[in-house]
C-alpha cells in the first residue's frame, strides 16, 4: 500500500489526493459543520442587515402579515419576501425552545446548506467525483462569505437560487427535463430571495451560454430552457399576485421602488465606478478562489474551446460580474454571486497547480490561522484572569464595562476544535489539495474561536439589547409613537422590537401627533433641544464614538 493509501487508516497520514475515503469523509464533515453551524446561535442581532431582517420578521410574526414588510410599523419594500417567510417559519418552529432571533436565524443555515450542496452536485456534473469536497472547502475558504453565511440576509436567499441554477445548467448536460425543473425553480427561488437582480443574472447566463459554447447549443438544452421557463413563471407571479390581492397600490410601490433602487437611479452613478468597487473588492472577498480560477482559466488558455467543464463557471463569472456592476449597489455583499463560478474554476486545475504555489498559500495560511487563534486564546485569557495586563487593559478600553464569564461548553468545544486542527494539519500528506484543505480548515478553527470565546465581548460591543432596555426606563408610559430624524433602518428594527416603538418620518402625516423624536448622530455633533423639546435620554454601546441616540419629548 502506498504511503497516500495510508491516509484511509486513523493511523496513517492523511492524503489530500481527490480520492474518498471513511477519514476524509468525515473531516469533511467536520469542517463544513463546524464552519456552518457556529454563529447562527448565541447571540443578538446585530446591527446591518441582520437587524433590519429580524425588524421584519418579528413584525410579519407579531401581525400576521406576511405579504408587506414593515420595519417599526414604516413599509419597507427593498426585497423580496423569501428568506422572510423561510425565516418567520424557523422562527414559529424553534422558537419554543430557541430565543426568537437564534431560531430565525438558523434559516441563514438552511440557505447555506442549499448552497454547499449544489456546490458540490455542480462540481461532479462538471468535473467528476473527486472535484466535490474540494469545491465545497474553496467555496467555504472564500473570506467575503464567512460572516455574510451566518447573519440573517435575504442575499442568502438569492445566492442559494444562483448556486441552484447553475447546478441546474450543468446537469442539462446529461438530464435535460429534471434540469429544466431544477433551473425553473432557481429562477424562482433567485427572484423570490433578491428580487430582479438574482433573477436578471440568471436569465442572462442561460441566454449567454449557447451563445458562448456549442456544448449548450443543442436541442437539449433548448429543451431545459423550456422547461425552465414553464416552471418560473408561477413562482415569479407568486408574489406580483399576492401584493395585488391584498393592494394594487403595494404592487406599484413595489414596482417603483425595485426598479428605481436597479436600474433608475443608476444614472446618478457611473457604470464604471462600479466596475472599479467589484475589481477591487474580490481581491479579499474571493480569496483564495479567484487566484486558483486565474490559473485554471491560464492553464487552459489554448484549449478553452474545447474545455466545456470550463465554460460554464467562466461565462457565468463574466455575465455575474458585468451584471453586478452595472446594475448592483456598490456593497461587498452584492459580490457573493461570484464566488459560486471563481469556487469551480478554481478547482478545475487544482492538481496541476504547482508545489511550489501550493506550499506557499499552505504556509501563508497555517501562518495566518495559527497566529490568528493564538491572538483569540491569547484575549480570551487576558479577559478570564486579567493576564497579560497589557491586552486586559485594551479590552477595558475598548470594551467599557465588560465581564468575562467563564463558560465550560464553549471552551471545550473551542479546545477541542483546535486540537482537531493541530492534529489535522501535522498528519496531513503534502499535496496541491492540502493546501486548500488547511485553509478551510483554518478559517473554520478561526470562526469558531471567535463564536465561542469570542462571542460574549462580540455581542457586548453589538448588541442594541441593553440599549433599548435603557431607553425603555426613561421612556414615557404609553408613548410608542417616535419621530426618526437621521435613524437608521437597523436601529429602528431593532428598537421597534425591543421597545415597540413605531417610527414615523418627519414629514409623515403621523409625525405632528408623536410627542417623541429620536435622533441619530456623533457624539460631536449632539444639537440642544430645539424651542418646544426636551431631552430625555441619551445613550450609545459600549466602546462606539462613532453614533449616539439621543430622545426627545415634546414640551
């Protein structure tokens, strides 16, 4: 038996060679649940997407209303209603047992696990069986996705109906009625994630694919086209029709405001700053997928014609990313569609990438995690007994008021995945593949440690929890009317969830009947109260200078 065929034994070392064995199987497993599962418990919502997500939802759960998002009592119509019906239903099932924003969020982990699984079907139909694992860990390897796939996020929704579609293509290939179905319902699930923008980038892909490669010109994709557009069109009139039913007004308001926020507004802004912002921002948020794509795409420069495994991630990352930034708003978040095709070019040539390359991302991530997790245990110390001074000091600083509390779970788990790590990582045969392996390995050691041990002074410094139940204290009986003057929509969430309050614009015909008014500003630019209010309250988080929440009441 070879030295890689050792690798199959708990005793031997572990060869990264493509093949599947009981032992690879199962770190695979590890490593995606561990890199999936930790983060989407254990913590409040936290200010961005996520707030204005659970605003809404605990709104739709609260009223009954599923069909018109809310935040604080005020329509918000930016996006589509899935991952907040998919999320209200998390919530209804484990909220029992669950707090009520960990339940929702564990959608964020149904989504994501939609995702990793077409990752991996993908690659097979493309590139064969031993492509699956190593797609799925460089998908996961991706830094821009790490945070985005734990947090609440309608953009989860849209990238799992892109990975779905995508599979749906490759498998027209071999099984063109079932990929038509498949592609049918991506379309759907596209549009009902992220609205017109998912929807757009996948219509264009399957119009750009027979254009770009005969190995889609054919009858049978045709047929798969076909199918597709059959199985679309209910799904796409679902809501259309809901909103009409319950009010045509909401269908234009929607209408409106989804096209204005795509396509009318864009000519405020120039197509090509845009182009520049997703240039220089997959850099980092597509690391390490989009160096390996480069080298698959280079290794097959004078054969590409003929490498149909090749041509459908590399027409959809040129479709995804052109369409992305003419019509995507200029945030990273915007950027996850790409990662699914950089993920499988980047495997395509994994075997050939050279030792020397191999090595040299292995030992810049081993470097990277293990000074990384040194830094996290190194603070997670300092916190628990007040040593090395210097770091409790920082975190006193930083963090003001803050006690750690030693928890024996989190730390175990957190121990223990770092043994696992360690162990992993010395018994593992040098190949191209381990580098990859080691470095999703290594950003899931990281996550954890930081969902773990880290976690508790995360939320301290994020969480509007304290926040509002401060405000609640000097908040007048009765007054749930509140005019936002300068409030953002995560802040309204939330504070319309804990305090139930309901926020109402300054010029809103509700505004002059409110006896209350909020205003969000720096703690440098903090106005006295104008003729005819008082202040009431003030506050802020811990260690934030940048924002500070001041209350008003009417005289």
């Amino acid at each position: 038996m070879s030295a890689s065929r050792l690798s199959d034994t708990l005793s031997g070392r572990i060869a990264y060679d493509g093949t599947r064995t009981p032992v690879k199987a199962v770190l695979f497993l590890i490593v995606c649940a561990a890199w999936l599962l930790p983060g989407l418990v254990g913590h409040d919502p936290w200010k961005g997407d996520e707030a204005i997500v659970f605003g809404i939802v605990s709104d739709m759960l609260r009223s009954g209303h599923w069909v018109l998002a809310r935040i604080a009592g005020e329509p918000w119509m930016e996006k589509a209603p899935l991952y907040y019906w998919v999320a209200g239903l998390h919530g209804t099932l484990f909220g029992w047992f669950l707090p009520l924003h960990d339940a929702m969020r564990l959608s964020a982990g149904t989504f994501m696990a939609i995702t990793l699984t077409c990752m991996g079907l993908t690659a097979r139909e493309l590139m064969g069986e031993r492509s699956v694992r190593i797609a799925v860990l460089l998908f996961i390897g991706c830094l821009g996705l790490l945070l985005r796939a734990h947090e609440m996020n309608t953009d989860l929704a849209g990238l799992s109906g892109i990975a779905l579609g995508v599979y749906g293509l490759a498998l027209s290939q071999r099984k063109e009625k079932i990929a038509g179905v498949v592609t049918g319902v991506a379309l759907g699930v596209a549009f009902l994630g992220d609205g017109f923008l998912s929807l757009g980038l996948l219509a264009a892909l399957m119009a750009a694919l027979p254009l770009a490669s005969s190995a889609w010109r054919t009858r049978a994709y045709a047929t798969t086209a076909a199918i597709a557009v059959v199985c679309a069109i209910p799904l796409l009139a679902l809501w259309p029709c809901m909103l009409f039913t319950a009010n045509p007004a909401l269908l234009d308001m929607w209408l409106s405001r989804a096209l204005a926020s795509r396509w009318s507004d864009r000519g405020s802004r120039a197509g090509l700053l845009d182009l520049v912002y997703f240039a220089k921002t997959l850099p980092w948020h597509a690391w390490p997928a989009w160096p390996l794509a480069a080298w698959s795409i280079w290794r097959a420069r004078k054969t590409l014609a003929t490498r149909t495994d090749l041509h459908l991630p590399f027409v959809a990352f040129l479709v995804f990313f052109v369409g992305l930034s003419l019509f995507a708003e200029a945030r990273e978040v915007n950027a996850l569609p790409m990662l699914v095709p950089l993920a499988l070019l980047g495997v395509a040539e994994v075997d050939t990438l050279r030792r020397g390359a191999a090595s040299a991302l292995d030992w810049f991530g081993l470097t990277t995690f293990f000074l990384m997790a040194a830094l996290i245990w190194i603070a997670w110390v300092a916190a628990i007994t007040g040593s090395p001074e210097a770091v409790a000091i920082r975190i006193g600083a930083e963090l003001p008021g803050f006690k750690y509390t030693f928890r024996f779970l989190p730390f175990a788990a957190a121990a223990l995945l770092t043994l696992i790590w360690l162990a992993v990582v010395a018994r593992s045969l040098r190949t191209t593949r381990r580098a990859l392996v080691n470095w999703a390995a290594g950003i899931t050691m990281v996550w954890m440690l930081m969902m773990t041990l880290g976690v508790p002074a995360i939320d301290y410094a994020r969480s509007y929890r304290p926040l509002a139940a401060s405000l609640n204290q000097a908040l007048p009986v009765g007054y749930k009317c509140v005019i936002s003057e300068g409030v953002g929509e995560s802040q309204r969430a939330l504070f319309g969830h804990y305090s139930g309050l309901n926020f109402f614009r300054p010029d809103s015909p509700a505004a002059p009947v409110c006896r209350i008014m909020m205003v969000q500003t720096a703690p440098s630019r903090v106005a006295p109260a104008g003729p005819g209010w008082t202040e009431i309250w003030r506050g802020s988080r811990p260690g934030d200078k940048s924002e500070v929440l001041v209350l008003y009441r009417r005289n």
